[in-house]
C-alpha cells in the first residue's frame, strides 16, 4: 500500500520557505490543537478498540500528553528560535558569530503499537515547532488508532506539510528509501537496527527511541507501601506494554515477603479482585505478542496473577519469583504485565547483572539514601533515571527523553524534541575593514611568536 509515494511535493514546498517562518509554525501547532478538539473522541475509541484503553487512560497517556507538549512549544516557540549569539575571538575582530536554528526539512516518523497516538502526535508537535514537514507512518498493529490518525492528519493538513501513509512493513520499507532529512522511529531495537541501516543508504540522520530492561532497585530503607504503588502503576500500565515501564525489581533479601504482599495487595486496590473486568486495565496487543509472553510464565514461581484468557488477549498483572536466570524472562525485555522480584544481599549483584546487558532506557532506585543513590546511578548506565517512582520521568518537558546505546539514540519532548529536528546553523560576519596580512602567505609569523600568540588570536 502506497508504495510509489514521492515526497518531492513536499520538499519542494518545504523549500520556498513558508515553514521557516514563526507565524505559519505557530498556525500548525494551533492546527493540530484544535484538529484534537475535533477528534478526540474518535481516538479514544480507537485506543480502546485497539488496546482496551479507557478514556481516562487514553487521555492521561496520550491524548493529553500530546495536548501539553502542544501548549509548552507555543509558550516557548519564540525563544527556542531566537539566534544564539556567541563569542568570536580577538583575533578575527571586527566580526560576530551566531548560530541559526533552522528546520531540517521534510522528515519522517515512524510510530510503534504501544501508545500508537501520542508516539506519532507528540514527535510531530517537535517537528511542526521546528518548521519541518512530516510524513507519519503509524503502527499496522494498531489498525483502529492508524485510521484515527489518517483521518485526524488527512482532514486538517495540507498534504505537503503533513499526512499520514498507513501500511506494513512493505510500506515503511518503500518510506524509508525516500531522501527524508530525518527519521523519528520508536520502536523495537531489532527494528531500530534496520532503520539504521536503511537510513545510512542515503546518509539520514536518525532518532531511535528503543527500550532495554529497565531495573527498579529497593533500597533497604525503602518505603514499602509507596513503591508498591508506583511500581504497579509503571509496570501494568498498557498491560506493562510501555517502553519504560519497570522490568523487574530487586529487593532486599529479607525484604522479599512483605514486599510481595503490598504488590499483591496494590494490585487488588488498583483493579479489583478480577482485573479482567477492571475498566482500569487493558489488553495484549495481538495473538502473537500474547504468546510470547504466556511462554515467559514457563520456569518460575507465580506468587500473584498468572491467569490468561486467549480470547480477550488478556494476562492479568503477574508478580514472578525465582525465574530461571539463564530464561528468556532475564535476557530479553519483557513488555508485558509480568513482574520478576529478585532477591539481592549486596548492590553488586545488581550491578553486575546490569552491566552485563545493554543500558535500558530507564533506570528506577526506591530509596532516600543519596550516596546510595550516586553509586548505583555512577555504576550502572541507562538513558534515564526516576528515583522514588517510576515513569513519571516523561512529565517534565524540561527533562530531555531517550535512551542509550541499544535502548536508542536522541532525545525528544520539549525543547530536546525541538533541537532533533533543527539543525543549528553556525554563521561568522567577518568586517572588511581590516585585514591583517601576517595571516596570508607567506607567513611572516615564525612559529614561536604563532605560539605565544595563538590563544589571543584564536581565543582558546
């Protein structure tokens, strides 16, 4: 499906100029605001028709995420544009040096299954704020909230700003051999590596936002009941279907019963004794990722949950114990509702099994002690950290968001998402009024009296 999509319209708009421009920046985003007034219902629908998301669930975490990353770009639109003027040496003076934001072009994005409106929506916000156009490509997986979209996008935009090509993976393959001038894609690291390698035919830069096994750590003084709470918000969240959601927990040796009791206890607060009917709780994405993670129940002790139900893709919120160290459940991200707790006597333990995997994209530590912690943050690499809660490190539009090394590469949110599709444009205005001709050959400046004088002319 669409296939022979060209993007020379839009590039060819993209380059008289319009996009550049404050004004028609700010008319997008206004666009864009107004296009979610009109069609928010629709979206909810879909997300509940795609992932049992309820309304609230889909506002909290998609729509009205998209809404405030909306809000703070026109607040801070002005500013982010302005140019930056920076120091020029003494020995080029008269002269000034700026740097020049400037859009990068046309770009695309690629979005993923799991929160399949605000992972499209909230990279466009950037890339509207930075005067680029945008093809955005949503998830074939999430087939309701992709035809949501195209009609969200298709009804409001001039399709040589922005549109939406809907399809699978032959369609992203036919996208990706287009000469964008940047590639947003959230995903999978599997996928990711192909995004990479299919941008670096035309030499695209890319933006990968991956995942990894992101640990949450308890530290022996750790407030039980708060981080049972905050944990089984993170975790089962989209049936634990997020990228940053909490893989696994570590928790004290002597620390293990009473912990597992306020999760099992929470998790019954939080969506009743039947989760299945909890309105609160949503659903596996497809057969094939239900099967998955039903495999992973294999091997280790089931101290809460464990109940599946093929028909509705439903996995109840599961706490697991004693998994099989060298199982898949320990080696691959999990992205479902399945929570391993692992006994710990020494942060070391933790800190070996950490740096043993790729950096994930989120690392969590449940305590008050702060040199402890300094030594697990310093020791163990991740693209983010939340101490004493968990996701909550998306919110602030301040905080850059991305990961690390094979949980991905880039930024975005805010004015992080802003500078990913800006290219920042380094611009010296020399005078002619003096020319000192010691600088042309031949040199007239022996080397010592170069050296003497090198950090005055150069300014380092």
């Amino acid at each position: 499906m669409h296939t022979d999509f060209q993007i020379d319209g839009m590039k060819a708009f993209f380059v008289k100029g319009s996009c550049a421009n404050i004004a028609f920046r700010r008319e997008q985003l206004n666009k864009l605001a107004r296009a979610l007034d009109v069609h928010e219902h629709f979206l909810h629908q879909a997300l509940y028709d795609d992932l049992r998301k309820s309304p609230v669930d889909a506002y909290a975490s998609e729509t009205g995420f998209i809404r405030s990353e909306i809000r703070y770009a026109l607040k801070n639109l002005h500013r982010w544009t302005r140019p930056q003027r920076v120091a020029t040496p003494a020995g080029l003076q008269p002269a000034h040096s700026r740097i020049i934001p400037e859009p990068k072009g046309t770009v695309l994005i690629i979005g993923p299954w799991n929160y399949p409106a605000q992972l499209v929506l909230s990279p466009l916000v950037s890339a509207l704020a930075a005067g680029c156009c945008a093809v955005l490509k949503p998830s074939e997986l999430t087939p309701h909230t992709s035809s949501a979209l195209h009609n969200l996008i298709n009804n409001t935009f001039d399709p040589e700003i922005v549109r939406v090509i809907e399809g699978g993976r032959e369609t992203a393959e036919a996208l990706l051999e287009q000469p964008f001038d940047h590639i947003f894609f959230t995903g999978s690291a599997a996928a990711g590596r192909s995004i990479m390698a299919a941008a670096a035919q035309n030499l695209i830069p890319v933006t990968l936002e991956l995942g990894g096994k992101s640990p949450a750590v308890l530290g022996a003084d750790a407030n039980l009941a708060v981080a049972a709470r905050r944990i089984v918000r993170g975790k089962f969240m989209n049936a634990g279907q997020t990228c940053v959601a909490p893989d696994h927990v570590w928790v004290p040796r002597q620390l293990i019963t009473p912990f597992i009791k306020e999760l099992q206890q929470t998790i019954r607060q939080f969506y009743s004794g039947s989760p299945q009917h909890s309105p609160d709780y949503g659903r596996i994405v497809n057969r094939r990722h239900f099967d998955r993670l039903t495999a992973l129940l294999e091997g280790s002790h089931v101290a809460c949950g464990g109940q599946i139900d093929t028909k509705e893709l439903y996995i109840a919120p599961t706490i697991l114990t004693n998994p099989p160290s060298g199982g898949t459940l320990m080696q691959e991200e999990i992205f479902g509702p399945l929570l391993p707790v692992l006994p710990y006597d020494d942060e070391q333990e933790i800190i070996r099994f950490c740096r043993l995997r790729p950096a994930p994209l989120a690392l969590y530590l449940f305590t008050q002690n702060r040199s402890a912690q300094k030594r697990l943050m310093e020791a163990i690499p991740s693209g983010g950290v939340c101490i004493n809660d968990t996701v909550s490190q998306l919110i602030p539009k301040g905080l850059p968001f991305g990961g690390r090394g094979a949980s991905g590469m880039g930024s975005c949110h805010g004015k992080a998402g802003f500078d990913t599709f800006t290219h920042f444009r380094s611009v010296l205005r020399r005078s002619t009024r003096f020319d000192i001709q010691a600088f042309y050959p031949p040199m007239k400046v022996s080397l010592e009296n170069l050296k003497r004088g090198y950090r005055f002319f150069a300014g380092a």
